[in-house]
C-alpha cells in the first residue's frame, strides 16, 4: 500500500491532504519553531463491524507531528476490509500498516525535514495487561527489525488515542 497510490491523509484542520501537502505541513510546523523538541509518531488502530454475515474492520492509520509540551498536528486515513481477522492478525495488520506508511513516507519527510529535529516511533496498540500480552515481543521485534522504535501502552498513544478517535 504505497501512500503514493492517491489515498489522502485527513488533517482535522483542512480537510484532505496529499501525502506532498502533509509533508510540507509538518515542515512548516517544525519550522515555525526550530529549537522545540520534536516526536514523529505512526500508529494503526482497528475496530470491528459486522454489517448482518458480512464481517468488515475499519484500520485508521495516524501520523502526529509533536512539539514536545507545546502540541501537535496529526493526520489520518481510513482503510476498509472485508473480513473480521482474529486478534493476533489484527495486531499484526495494524503493525504492518504502520510499517509501510514509515517506510514510504520517511524518506520524502527527511528530505524536508532533518532527521536530526525529531524522534521518529511507531505506536503498536498492545499492553502487557491485556489479552495482546503474549504478542508484545513479537510486534516490537518487527519495528525494531526495521529500523524504528517502537512503543507499546500506555505509551502507545498515537494508535490507542489518536488512530482510536477515528476507527
């Protein structure tokens, strides 16, 4: 799912965006400010809905630019599929979504902005109290096996609150 494919990102505050015009939009954020502290963060949240027999899972990816105790911008976009998953393919999708939006989009953003102003994570929405527990090592063990950092709850935020608020 190549985010070059067309399929725009929302941004609460303007609509539609290309993933070009979030770029330029989280460049220009950590420009008005250059000196602030800067989190990237990537995460997927999924919810369930069954329309009669038909099983069918909503996954919100969102992309928050955070200025580290002075607020953020985020982005998000919906994709649907047909069929209800059991949990630990949820995770894993959720997980892989966040993956590929990292891997298409980091490049272009690195470009406009240095690597060096912000931390960049992904956001797995698995807890050690729940029943996504025994996948914790598994679903870090992917991000951190490609090269980014992965954060699980409760500072998992960006797919438990953010992604979460549109699934």
């Amino acid at each position: 799912m190549n985010y070059q494919n067309g399929q725009s990102f929302v941004s609460p505050t303007t609509g539609p965006v290309t993933t070009d015009e979030m770029i330029s939009s989280i460049s220009s954020f950590v420009k008005e400010e250059p000196h602030a502290l800067y989190r990237l963060v990537i995460g997927t949240d999924s919810q369930s809905h069954s329309n009669g027999k038909v099983g069918e899972i909503d996954y919100v990816t969102a992309i928050i630019i955070h200025r580290q105790g002075r607020g953020a911008k985020y982005f998000w976009r919906k994709t649907k599929k047909g069929k209800t998953p059991v949990l630990r393919e949820k995770i894993y999708t959720e997980t892989l979504m966040s993956l590929e939006v990292a891997q298409d989009m980091v490049p272009s953003l690195r470009e406009a902005v240095s690597p060096a102003k912000y931390d960049l994570e992904i956001h797995i929405d698995v807890g050690s109290l729940g029943p996504t527990r025994d996948m914790i090592k598994e679903v870090v063990g992917m991000v951190n096996g490609n090269g980014f950092t992965a954060k699980t709850k409760p500072e998992s935020w960006g797919a438990s609150s953010v992604a979460d608020k549109h699934t």
